[in-house]
C-alpha cells in the first residue's frame, strides 16, 4: 500500500474526507497527538484500525466529532440524555483535549467501543481536525496514529515512522501543542471519574463541574504481570473503559528507567545508572525536564522518539511531582519506564 501525503489545504481535506467515507485510514494532527482515523460508525473500517496497529481489539476508541450536535446519534437518549456534569464539561472544555464517556446508541459499532456499552468522544481544537472531521461527514474513530505500545506521535514524520505503507493517508501538518492526549472523564456513575489523565487536570474540571472529580483507583497502579512482555496484554478479565488503561503503553525501543529527588540527586544516581551502562557496552541518554511539566508533556513522546532514532538504548529521566499536570505525565513516564524507578 501506497501512503498518500497530504497537506492541510483545502482539496486534500476534501480528498481525506473521501477516503474515511470509503472506509479508508487516514491519519490527521490534533491539538494533542496525532490520530489514525476512520469511520467511526464502520466496524469493517474500525477494525482495519486495529490491524494497522497491532492494537488488541478489547482496547476502545475515542470518537472524533466537528459539532455538539454530532452527539445525537452515538449517545443513548441523545443530546436530551445529557446530564449537567456533561453539561459543564462541554462549555468549558470542548472543543479541545477532553474526552467524555458517554452510554452509547446501537448505532455504535462494538468494533469502536471495545465491546462496551458506552462510547468516548472529544471534539478536537485543531482546525486540520475539524475540518477532515466535517469533509468526511461521519464522526471518526481515531486512537493514536502510533504501532500499539510504542510513543504517541506528535509529527507526521512520527506518523510515517510506523504507519508508511500501512494507512491510505496522512495529513502533514505541523507538530502537536500539547504532546499527550487528552483527558479521559468518565460520567456514566454516579461520580465523574478521569480514567486517563491529560493536560486538563482534576483540579480545573472540579471546578468547571462545582463538584469532586476522582481519579480513577487503578491509575497509578501497576499492572498485573503480562503473559507476553512483547505484547503487553494483562493476565487478567479486566475490560478498559478507555485508551491506555490496560495494555503497555508509550514505549521507546530503549530501556526507560526513572529516577527520584532534587536535582544533585538525580545527577549522582543518573551518572552512576549511566557509567555502569557504557561499561557494559550501552548507550545512555539523559532526561530532567527540571519541574516544567507544561514543557514535559509538550516533548515527552518526540524525546523518546528522538533517542531511539540517534540509537540509545537506557533513556534515564528524573521524575515530576505527581500533582496537577505533573500527574498527568508522570502517568505516561511510568507506563513508558514499565514502572521501573530508582
């Protein structure tokens, strides 16, 4: 298969929004990463999604729309069905990186939901996004446009790194804002629970809803020991409600291993973790994004891509404080590190 570059012009919109109708692959820039898309209401299209990746089938999809309205048909009820929480959440975050669960309509393909009863949508920023979103005519299915375990991409070269020849197309636009994905806010109990955390924090949707958020127990767990290292897949009959919950994520081809404390700390443990690598033969790199975390979530994922392609091989990061955003990217530093801390 071919992979068609396509610019964020106009005609090539219009040319994208054809081929996910055709149910083709398409993948497109959004304010967070870059997504691999579909329609989202084709589960012969939404499965070829989790080929191209190699992602497991129970993992659900977030759903993609240009307008509120566009909620109609894949939520149960419809727009009359929604609560004030969601309400809230909507003026206050939408369009941008916030992702709602919702209880789906039958007109959802099991194929987009994972085999569950309620569907994850968000209404991107990005104005590459909304206009394919609106070309295509069809809500789109997208998860990362990434090989299933590996970083997020945050560039269309990302993109090609590991969807060439695999997707009908990608859309070259620029580099990502925000550099992790949204935030996942589950509404369907009886308390508003992020299930992924993102750049919009606990604390600012607790106060967009006047009530607690929680986050969800597990977040910061670590996962149960995996049948197969190669793949990820947890010996277990948990069913993840959303993206990154259950199966290993946002892994470079290098060793990834985190490191505590202030700065002088980070530096003797980083240089002894480092001399002892290169005596065996390795080649580390060194990671401190000094307590920015807007900064660390922004570069995470292209550093990571970054020192696999310059050929390190033990990628040694300092730790954030697990607070606010820095919560939020801790979560994919953990992930990226197989909870593997010093």
């Amino acid at each position: 298969m071919t992979t068609e570059r396509l610019t964020t012009e106009l005609d090539d919109i219009l040319r994208a929004g054809d081929i996910i109708r055709r149910g083709g692959l398409v993948a497109f820039p959004t304010e967070t990463v870059y997504g691999l898309g579909a329609n989202a209401l084709d589960a012969e299209a939404v499965r070829s999604i989790y080929a191209a990746k190699g992602r497991p089938s129970d993992n659900p999809m977030i759903v993609h729309i240009a307008e509120k309205e566009d909620l109609e048909p894949l939520i149960r009820g419809g727009l009359a069905s929604l609560s004030q929480d969601a309400q809230k959440a909507m003026d206050a975050f939408w369009p941008g990186p916030l992702t709602i669960i919702f209880s789906k309509s039958e007109e959802v393909p099991d194929a987009t939901t994972g085999g569950l009863d309620t569907v994850a949508v968000r209404m991107p920023s990005n104005r590459a996004a909304y206009m394919l979103i609106a070309a295509s005519l069809r809500p789109i299915a997208a998860p990362s446009a990434n090989i299933s375990g590996r970083p997020s991409p945050t560039t269309a070269d990302d993109v090609l790194e590991d969807m060439d020849g695999r997707i009908d197309a990608i859309i070259m636009g620029e580099q990502c804002d925000v550099g992790i994905e949204s935030t996942v806010l589950d509404l369907t109990g009886e308390v508003p629970t992020i299930l992924r955390p993102g750049i919009i924090t606990r604390e600012e949707l607790s106060e967009a809803l006047g009530r607690e958020v929680v986050y969800y127990n597990g977040l910061l767990e670590k996962p149960a020991e995996t049948a197969d290292p190669e793949d990820g897949v947890a010996e277990t009959s948990f069913k993840p409600k959303s993206p990154g919950m259950k199966y290993r994520h946002y892994s470079p081809k290098a060793r990834v291993i985190l490191i505590e404390g202030n700065t002088e700390e980070f530096r003797e443990k980083a240089k002894a973790i480092g001399i002892e690598a290169i005596h065996n033969g390795g080649k580390p790199a060194v990671l401190d994004y000094r307590g920015d975390e807007r900064r660390a979530a922004h570069d995470l994922f292209a550093d990571l891509r970054e020192f696999d392609r310059q050929g390190y091989d033990l990628i040694l990061i300092r730790t954030l404080e697990e607070e606010g955003l820095g919560f939020s990217v801790m979560n994919r530093m953990l992930k990226s590190a197989g909870y593997d801390v010093e």
